[in-house]
C-alpha cells in the first residue's frame, strides 16, 4: 500500500492505492462491493430496527444481562464455545444469532475481547430477516476504510517517500464474508442437525449442474474484465447518444441485473444509473427502472426514497403518454410493497392520492400498500385512514368521493 502517487494519478474520495511495480492499482468501494459481494446501501441500523422492542434472545442465551441496557463483550460469547452445555441449551436459531455476532464483531470488525457489543447489533440480530436484508457491504466497508485510511498515521515512523504499510490479515475480510453467507442461508431455514444432509444434497447438485455454473462462471468472468457495466452505465448518461440508443442501453443493465445480481446491484446502487433511468423519462426506461425495483427491491426503494427521487416518479403520472404514465404507474406499486414509512409519506407529500383520485387508480395502490412488506399494521392502518383524508379532500362530488372511499375500504381488507 503507498501514498506516494504519480501525478498523472488522482487519488479519489475513499480509495486505496496499491503500487506494484512498475503499475498502480486502486481499491475503493466498487473494488470492495465487486470482490466481497456484499451489499451496499444506506447502514443506517435503526431503520431495520424501528420495530423490535427488545432482544428475547439475550434473556435466553445470557439470563443475567440486562434488557434495557446490555453490557455483552465479545469475550462473553466465546465463553459458550469453553462451556460443557453453552450450545446443547440453547435452541438452533439463538446458536445462529450468537455465530453472526461473534463472526461480525470479532471477525470482519476485529474488535477487542473486552469491548462491548452495541445495542443496536444485539437488536438487529433479533430479527434475521432484517439482518439478511442489512447492507452489510456499507457497514463493514466503513470499518475497513477507516483502519486503511489511518494507516499511514498509524505508523508515522514509515511515512515519507515511497511509505508502505504491509496488512497480513487484509485478506480475511474477503475469505470470511463467504462463510457468513453459507450459515446464514444454510442455519436459518433449517435446524442444526439436519445441516449435514442438506450440504451432501448441495455437493451432489453441484456435481450435476458442473457445466452450466463453469459457463455462467466464465460469463461473469468476462463482464468483470471488459469492464462492460462501466461502459453501459457511460452509455447510458451520455446526452448526447439518442433516447432510442439509451434505451436499449438500459434494457441490457437490466438484463445483467437479473444474471448477476450479487455482483451488479452494488453497483447500480453507487452509480448514477437510477438517476439517468428517472431523467431519461422514455417509456423503456421507466419500465427498466420498474424492473429494478422488483428485482433488487428494498435496497433499491431506500436509495430512491434517501435520493428524493419518488416525487420525479410521481410527476411522470402527469405525463401526456399513457405509456409513461402506466410504467410510472408500475414503479409507484412496486415502492409501494417493498417501501418503508418515510417513502410513503414522501409520496403523500408529492401529491400521489390527488393524482391517483384523478387517474382512478387508488384502488390498486392502497391493495399494494396494505399488503406490502415491512409497514407493521398499525402503520397500514394510519395511511388508510390518511388516504381517506385526502381523498374527501381532493374528490370533487359526494358520488366520486362516495365512491373512491368504497374502493379504498372493500378494495383491501380493513
């Protein structure tokens, strides 16, 4: 690692620089979220824990912390592993939820024994779906960076030309993260003991389909090496190429979204492809961006609502072309389900019931938003009645108000 760049070399924001010799090599975000596979997106803890009110499990596995405020190091769940019993009385998912931490805490963050667990980590491992959904890719790079970055300051005695800082363990931040993906999709669907027949039935399926995965192996291979997301996404925001080329630029974005997902999220959710998708505002590239969003879905809907970029969507349903407004029409429902409470109160403030009063198209929203995924019901529940407000507000008549209300009511269950 070196700080001492040529000047034909810019040092971009959050990027490390490798000299081997006589090339120079950078590692940064997209470097990180290419290698690792993790996913990236707003870190932000407390949005995937607004609903847990406290962590049954700490109770279970440590009866002597306390709930309200827990005092747990990562030296107290090693213990369980010295312990005759510490797993045989625990059930599968708290031995799980014990794993993820000591695998993140001690692991990928190398944290001290003695230095204690946040609250908001002993939260989030309560609920392992949120867990799973948590860009983890965002939060561990921040940690990773910061311990590069300082690097050289860190060792003061070696800066100067040439300065160089040698990270033996650097390479475990990459081994490790394929282990955590395997107990977290293997532990969780099924208990312990029956994780043994499920990896034989994996290895024989691997055998089986050899070929196939050599194949996709060597077609993930290529698009890495020819940098052809990169040069799609240049495409892309180019202006100066037609709509007609953009277009078709977009629908093959969307098609490596679909073959690769792990690799290429990441960077659709960094870059500006979003952006360009919503100011492009042609029907194929509304309906790419309503592909994006059910393939990539809540991280996607986050950057779009964290981005402001709902109220752009919204404003395509006052489009002249029918077409656009029905692809925008798509892209509201598909938020709708997978959106949290601030991108459906972004939509309120954009005016979303009123256009929709007009296009009679309320009824479908509200179906979509009563059964979408993360709102809790008492949240369902508050926007229906808002909704209502709204509506009575913006309808013109007491038959049409009559009328959209009956569908908001009996168009999804109360």
């Amino acid at each position: 690692m070196t700080s001492d760049l040529p000047d034909s070399i810019q040092r971009g924001e959050e990027e490390i620089w490798f000299h081997f010799p006589p090339a120079y090599t950078c590692f940064g975000r997209k470097e990180f979220c290419l290698i690792t596979g993790l996913q990236f997106g707003h870190d932000d803890v407390g949005r995937y824990t607004r609903h847990i009110t406290r962590p049954s499990w700490l109770s279970r596995v440590f009866p002597d912390e306390s709930i309200e405020k827990p005092n747990l190091h990562v030296d107290d769940m090693k213990k369980l592993f010295n312990k005759k019993d510490g797993f045989t009385r625990m059930n599968d998912v708290d031995v799980v939820r014990v794993c993820l931490l000591l695998l993140l805490y001690a692991g990928f963050l190398g944290r001290e024994a003695r230095q204690p667990i946040p609250q908001e980590l002993i939260l989030l491992v309560e609920d392992l779906n949120a867990w799973n959904l948590f860009p983890w890719g965002s939060y561990i790079w921040k940690a990773t960076w910061t311990k590069l970055s300082s690097a050289f300051d860190d060792r003061k005695s070696l800066r100067g030309d040439g300065s160089k800082y040698t990270l033996s363990d650097f390479v475990w931040a990459f081994k490790g993260y394929r282990l955590l993906c395997i107990l977290r999709r293997q532990i969780i669907k099924y208990k312990i003991y029956q994780v043994a027949s499920v990896i034989e039935a994996d290895i024989q399926a691997y055998f089986d389909c050899e070929s196939v995965q050599n194949l996709v192996g060597t077609l993930e291979d290529l698009i890495l090496k020819a940098k052809l997301f990169s040069i799609l996404e240049h495409l892309l925001c180019d202006s100066s190429c037609s709509i007609r080329v953009r277009d078709q630029v977009a629908l093959v974005i969307a098609s490596l979204v679909r073959f690769n997902k792990d690799v290429v999220v990441g960077l659709v959710l960094m870059g500006p492809t979003v952006g360009a998708l919503i100011s492009m505002s042609s029907c194929c590239s509304i309906r790419v961006l309503s592909l994006l969003i059910k393939f990539i879905r809540i991280p996607l809907v986050d950057e779009l609502e964290a981005h402001k970029q709902i109220p752009r969507i919204i404003s395509l349903l006052s489009s002249e072309n029918v077409a656009i407004r029905a692809e925008a029409m798509d892209c509201i429902l598909g938020i709708a389900y997978y959106c949290r409470r601030e991108a459906i109160e972004a939509m309120f403030e954009a005016g979303l019931v009123e256009k929709l009063v007009k296009l009679q198209g309320l009824e479908k929203y509200a179906m979509q938003l009563e059964s979408g995924e993360l709102l809790s019901k008492k949240e369902k529940r508050e926007f229906k009645l808002e909704i209502l407000r709204r509506v009575r507000e913006a309808s013109v008549s007491e038959a049409d108000r009559a009328s959209i209300v009956a569908e908001v009511l009996w168009g999804s269950s109360p």
